[in-house]
C-alpha cells in the first residue's frame, strides 16, 4: 500500500479496517459452502448481484438467498419484494432498508445480526452490493468482527457497459457518478484528460449534456465515447462517437424531450502517441520556465553589479 497513498487514505478513514485481524476473514477454506460458519458461530454476509434490467439475468443463487436469508438489507424494500415475487420466491425473513443516507447506523445493526449468527444478505435496486451503491461499510464492520463475507456475483453496468462499448477493456478506471460542484468536476476531467485508461461514469439523464460537453472541453473533441442507456432493457440504447459527435447528439435529445433512462458513460483513455506526445511537451515547457528563470537571475545579478560598479565609481569621483 505503500506506493497508494490515496487507498490508504480511504482505508485509514475506516476504523473498521484497521480493527480487523490478518486473517480474520474467510479461513474455511470452503467459501462456497453456505453452511459454513464464520467465527464463533456468527452469520453469514453474502453480497448479491441483482439484475441491472431484465429479470432473467438473476443469478440462480439468488432467488435460494432471498427464500432463506434471515435477514435481507435493501436499498428500496418494494423493488425487493417484487423482485421476490417475479422470481417466485417467498421471503421468510425480516427486511429492512438499507440506503446511502443511513448506510453507517444499519452496517452496525447488520453487524450485531451477524454477531448474534443470523445469515444476512445485502441487495441493492440494480448490479452489486458496493459499486456505486451500499455495501461497503457493512463489508469492513463484518470484516473486522472476523465474520464470512460471500458474494453471488450478478449484473454490473460497469462491465457491461465496457464489454459492448468497443473501447480497450484491459486497463479502465471507474469514476461513479462525477462531482456536482463545478469545481470538483472541472478538477476530476482535468486530470482524467490524461488517463490512459478507459473511464467509466455513471450519470443522471438530466446532466448527460453538460457532463459530455464538459468532457468534449477537457478531452478534446475527438477523444472516442460510449453513451449506454438502459442497459439489458427493452429501450436499450448504445451510442458511440466522438465526444463532439456524442454532444450534437445529446442537444439534439434534449431539444426533442431530453435523454431518458439509466446513463453509463465510457470514454476512451488518451491514446500512447498522445501521451507521448503530452510528455515531450511538459518536459519542453519545464525546459522553457527554467532557461526564463535562469535569464531572470542572470539579468539580476548583471543590474546588481552594475549598480555596484556605479556606486564605486561616484566615491572614486567624490
């Protein structure tokens, strides 16, 4: 973690990590056994990928999770419930809500179900536990307990929006939703503007249009782009192009009623030559202030001697 100062800062922000013993985790070495305890007979965490738009993408585990889990924490208990429904599934144990705004206070309560040996299952509206959603800090509060944490790996618009954007899918960076303070946005595609990597966003269809001309000005107008919309849904949407391209298209959208559904955004990283190229000029620019800064301090030092050699030469006189 040396070499990641930003990681460690998030990590040292949650005490929970800290707290928690090497190898306090999954010892079992039979993690894809339900029945196997964690530590002391405490519950089971499991983390489940919920269909980012058709149903029939569900994984089979979930539906068995959502019949026996004792307690299922949602991010909107109605869509659970009617998840449950659609997939058959009666759901014997006690549901309770668990969004953004009181993630902190419910990973505690999770945590002391878990204590007390209940099987808790986490669930979000769509994709995984934990990736633009809440799932994280039940992870670390669980994590630090010594109690099993599992997944049922499911849907993610990440990766799917990756897969069929035709951008270089070996190397990418997910930026969740952007910043809504001009600023911070400003300063975030400033820096991504150079990012080799492919860049994933997540964005509401009101802000689509600024967040793409925003991008088109930080990247360039021909910096290749994705615009996924409703994703696996009837009304599923790709739309590829340069940012310029992906800008007319936007206005066009908002000029007919504005752009609908759920947004992924996938931007191609700057190209080798580009970077390349972005180097050599940095590195001529430095080169530059230096010869400036250098001819600065010679000029001093030759108006310092003169004046000098000026004063001396009045004494003399006098």
């Amino acid at each position: 973690m040396a070499g990641c100062p930003a990681a460690v800062t998030v990590i040292a922000r949650n005490v929970k990590w800290l707290e928690a013993r090497v190898g306090s985790g999954n010892g079992t070495g039979r993690d894809n056994d339900r029945k196997t305890e964690a530590h002391g007979g405490a519950g089971v965490l499991t983390l489940a990928g919920v269909p980012i738009g058709r149903v029939e993408d569900a994984p089979p585990r979930l539906a068995a999770e959502l019949a026996t889990a004792d307690v299922i924490a949602a991010e909107d208990t109605r869509r659970v419930r009617q998840l449950a429904a659609t997939l058959n599934v009666a759901i014997t144990g006690r549901v309770v809500s668990y969004y953004d705004v009181i993630e902190s206070r419910r990973a505690e309560q999770l945590a002391a179900e878990l204590a007390a040996g209940k099987n808790v299952l986490v669930v979000t509206d769509a994709g995984m536990p934990g990736i633009s959603d809440p799932g994280y800090r039940v992870v670390a509060a669980a994590v630090a307990a010594g109690v099993r944490v599992t997944a049922i790996p499911g849907p993610s618009a990440v990766t799917t929006a990756l897969a069929v954007s035709g951008l270089p899918t070996d190397r990418f960076c997910f930026e969740g939703f952007p910043p809504r303070k001009g600023g911070e946005r400003n300063g975030l595609f400033a820096e991504l503007a150079a990012e080799p990597r492919t860049q994933v966003f997540f964005e509401s269809p009101r802000r689509v249009a600024v967040t793409l001309a925003e991008l088109r000005e930080s990247h360039g107008d021909d910096r290749a782009a994705v615009v996924c919309r409703e994703l696996t849904k009837t009304h599923e949407e790709i739309v590829r192009g340069s940012l310029a391209e992906l800008v007319a298209w936007a206005d066009a959208q908002e000029a007919s009623g504005g752009v609908r559904g759920e947004i992924t955004l996938v931007v191609a990283g700057v190209g080798r030559a580009a970077a390349r190229a972005a180097a050599r000029d940095t590195a001529r620019e430095a080169r530059r202030q230096a010869r400036f800064v250098a001819r600065g301090r010679a000029n001093a030092g030759a108006s310092t001697d003169a004046a000098s050699t000026s004063a001396a030469s009045t004494d003399t006189d006098g």
